[in-house]
C-alpha cells in the first residue's frame, strides 16, 4: 500500500549512519547483558518448543513476534545478547521457575531482565483492561499511574525499555500488515507514552514509525485522506525537489561551502499535529517541499542562510534561529521558509534547515550526540560530557525522568493529581521515589534507616546543599554520612 512508504522504520541511506552512533539507551543496555557464544541461536532453540504454537492477544505468533522483535533490536543496534532477550521474555510465561531456569541456562542477568519486563508487561495489560472497562483510557490519573508503573520498572533495568519498545512496534507494525483490529487502549498507548519515550531516548527511528501507525488505527480516515494527499503528484514534487536539491548543493560547492543537501521525510502524523496546531490547510504547509543543508560549522550555517536569502525570496515571519536560541531539549538548527521565483513569479514556499553535523546528530539521535562529539578534557554538543558508561547511564535515566515530567505536564487538570512525587537520583544511577518537598534527609531514610540516622551533609549535583533544601525531579543526591549515630536537631536548622 502506497500510504505505508511514509512510515518506514528506518532509510537504507541513514542505516550506515545509525551504526555509527547509537542512542546512549542503545549502548548501555547493550553493555548490560553479558556477551555469550550462540547467545541468539540458544535463546530461540530454548524459546521455541514453547512458544512456537502459542498466540499473543493480538493474534500474532509469539515466535514471529519474538523474532521481528530480534530484527528490529539489529536495526536501531542492539546486541546480539539484546536480541537474545527478547526470546526469553516470551518463554517467561510457560515456566514454573523461570527466574531459575533461564538463570542456569543464561545466567542471572538474562533471567532478571526476562522476569522484569514479564511482570511489566502483565502489569501494563491489566492498566489497559481496566481503563477499558471503566472507559476512562484518556484518565490523568490512570496514565499517570502506568507511566510510574513503566518508569519504576525502567529504572531498576535499562534493558527493558528497549524490549517493550521493540514488541510495541512490532504489534502495530503486525495489526497493520493483517488488518487486525488494534484496541483503542494501546493504540493511544503507544501514541500518547510508548512514542513520546522513543523521542525523548533518542531512537527517532522507533518513534516516528510508532507514531504514524498509531495514529493510522485511532484516525483511519483522517490517515488515508493525507496520505492520499501525499501521493498526489509525488512525482512531479519529487523530481523537483531533488533537481532543486542538486543545483542547491552544487551552487553552494562553487561558493565554497562545503554542504551536503539533503530532502526530508514525511510523516503523516507530524504532518497533521502541524497543521492543526496551526489551523493550515494541507497546501500551507511549508515543510511538505522541505530541504536540509548540513556545514562543517556555526559560521557556515549563517554564511548558507544569508546566501539562501539572497537566492530565493524570504518569507515574512517563518525564520527561526534556534542557534542562537536552542530548544528546551538542546535542538539547535536554522529554520527559513522561501519562495522560489520563476518569470518574476513566487513559486510555492520551501522549507529549508541549516545545521551542523553535531546538530544534526543531536536532532536524529538525541542523548547519544552529547557523548559522540565529547572531546577529552572539554565540554561536547551544548555543553555537555560524559566520561563513559555511568554518565551515559546518568543521562537516559534523566530523559526517563523528562518523558515522565512531560506525559505528567501534558495531562489537563492533573496537577493535583501528579505534584505529589518526585524522582531522585543516587550515586550509584538508582532511582528513588520521594514525596514532593523531600529534603536530602528524606532522600537518606528512603535509601535506608541506618543512613538517614547517620546524615549529616549532602551534595546535589555535586554541590553541597543544606540538608532541608527541597530536592527537585531528577536531581543526583549524595549523603554525608557519620560512622554512628542518631537523628541531628540540626537538621531543623541547616
């Protein structure tokens, strides 16, 4: 089906690329599983005398379930030990002792990780039965809750995430290959938390393909009527656009810019939240005729923008400068819609972003471009470093904590019901759940008795803090402690 080629998992072009650097959730986990000779190979023979005859609730065949699962792991990078879980997870269900069994068979690691994301997954079912029968799916309160549900378990295993959103594609990619009717509870799901946490991860792949079949079962008719959009005259579009993007390119080389020109995808979802947000119709939008211009620099990018301005017609009002003025999430790029003139006539607008590679790199894979452009002994992409394993670790579980805050922020009227925690960091890259207004000796009675009765300082973010300051969502707290002792008087004045 034509509408399909606009919700591809990932570009033959940009495969090269992605391998090169992977989101940071991508490496830790990988780095999680211990490495064993044949690990896939003996995961499926293990898996498949008991689930090859099995059916998942959608209809779906739990061995091809657990194998498109495996292959979608290979594409966005994980280990072949990553793949080999997704086997296990499956073989959970039909073991009495399951954390034994795959734990001799395995080792404890690959047991942990199939159990945790089981019990996950069974948790997450009866959430959405339960807002079935209730016909609440939409509830603040109910979503908030499976999001907690979700990030508790995310927290005490980094493998699992990549798991569930692995299956949770593949379920949508099979309801939509079948034709099988999707529930309304996990299509919103997917749409409203499984894709926002692939975006905030970094795993662009996942998230837009997630988004648009997600979309396709709640909105059918609204999917098919753009995608039909879409298809009318895509190839007269596209050989413009690319004769464009040539000459684009070529013009630039001969200004001495060194720019590699590229067009952009369409995603039928992004396209819609667009033109909503903004009450357009579908010829207003700009960024359907769109082009991306990547420099070796900052002074390139403007250097490119003022030549393209001087070449095309700008337009009023539609330049964005997120250079000098990044967003929220670090995304920096040059954003300008122009007219092209043909016999002193304005042709239709174009879209065109300017970045630099490290930008871009950021805009396609998130936290990972923060560690690829890190460079000994100085701060990387926007002023961030990482000196390995545990500061990557560090900072997945604070986009964890970000995807949570943002589903919470999202929710109307849901203040009350959401303000009531925080989550906190240890040393150690552990989550804790607090009360909202916790202080540091909160933080430490949490941990545990003995530390709380010993505390006598503490440092958040490295900075030492009195012990009664409120602690704030996704701060890492570290307590001073005593060899001995009780509850301070103190502590009321520190």
């Amino acid at each position: 089906m034509k509408s399909l080629q606009t919700i591809q998992l990932i570009a033959p072009s940009a495969a090269a690329h992605t391998e090169e650097r992977l989101p940071d959730v991508v490496a830790v986990t990988s780095q999680a599983l211990p490495e064993q000779v044949n690990a896939l190979a003996r995961a499926r023979s293990f898996a498949e005398p008991l689930i090859a005859d099995e059916v998942l609730d959608t209809g779906e065949n739990t061995l091809a379930h657990a194998d498109a699962v495996a292959a979608i792991l290979r594409v966005v990078g994980g280990s072949e030990a990553m793949q080999a879980a997704s086997y296990l997870v499956h073989a959970c269900v039909h073991l009495n002792k399951p954390q034994e069994v795959i734990a001799k068979a395995f080792g404890a690691n690959f047991a942990a990780l199939a159990v945790e994301t089981t019990q996950l997954m069974r948790v997450q079912r009866l959430s959405r039965g339960a807002d079935t029968l209730s016909h609440q799916a939409d509830a603040p309160a109910a979503q908030t809750e499976n999001v907690r549900k979700m990030l508790l378990a995310f927290s005490r295993d980094l493998r699992v995430v990549m798991l569930r959103l692995a299956s949770r594609l593949q379920t949508l990619r099979f309801c939509a290959a079948s034709k099988t009717p999707v529930p309304p509870g996990l299509a919103r799901e997917s749409l409203q938390v499984f894709a926002p946490l692939a975006n905030r991860l970094g795993i662009w792949q996942i998230k837009w393909e997630m988004e648009d079949l997600s979309f396709r079962f709640i909105e059918p008719d609204t999917y098919k009527q753009v995608a039909r959009l879409l298809d009318e005259k895509r190839v007269e579009r596209e050989a413009n656009m690319e004769h464009l993007r040539a000459s684009l390119e070529a013009e630039l080389t001969s200004q001495g810019i060194k720019a590699v020109v590229q067009g952009r995808p369409k995603h039928i979802y992004s396209i819609v939240k667009k033109m909503r947000g903004k009450s357009l119709g579908f010829d207003q939008l700009f960024d359907i005729r769109a082009l991306r211009v990547i420099v070796p620099s900052v002074p390139d990018c403007y250097a490119v923008l003022g030549w393209v301005h001087a070449r095309f017609v700008p337009m009023a009002d539609e330049f964005d400068d997120y250079i000098a003025k990044p967003k929220g999430n670090g995304y920096q790029s040059l954003h300008t819609v122009v007219q092209q003139m043909v016999d002193g006539v304005a042709c239709l607008p174009i879209e065109i972003q300017i970045r630099t590679q490290a930008m871009h790199d950021h805009a396609e894979h998130g936290v990972a471009a923060h560690w690829a452009y890190k460079e000994a002994g100085t701060k990387g992409y926007a002023g961030v470093s990482a000196s390995g394993e545990y500061d990557a670790k560090i900072a997945v579980l604070r986009q964890l904590l970000a995807w949570e805050r943002d589903l919470s922020g999202a929710a109307p009227h849901s203040a009350d019901v959401l303000s009531d925690h925080i989550y906190v960091l240890t040393p150690d890259a552990a989550v804790v759940e607090l009360p909202a207004g916790a202080t540091a000796v909160d933080f430490a009675y949490s941990v545990h008795t003995s530390l709380g009765h010993r505390c006598r300082g503490a440092k958040v973010d490295g900075v030492q803090v009195p012990l009664n300051t409120p602690l704030q969502n996704g701060q890492t707290v570290e307590i001073t402690a005593a060899k001995e002792g009780g509850p301070s008087r103190d502590w009321l004045n520190t």
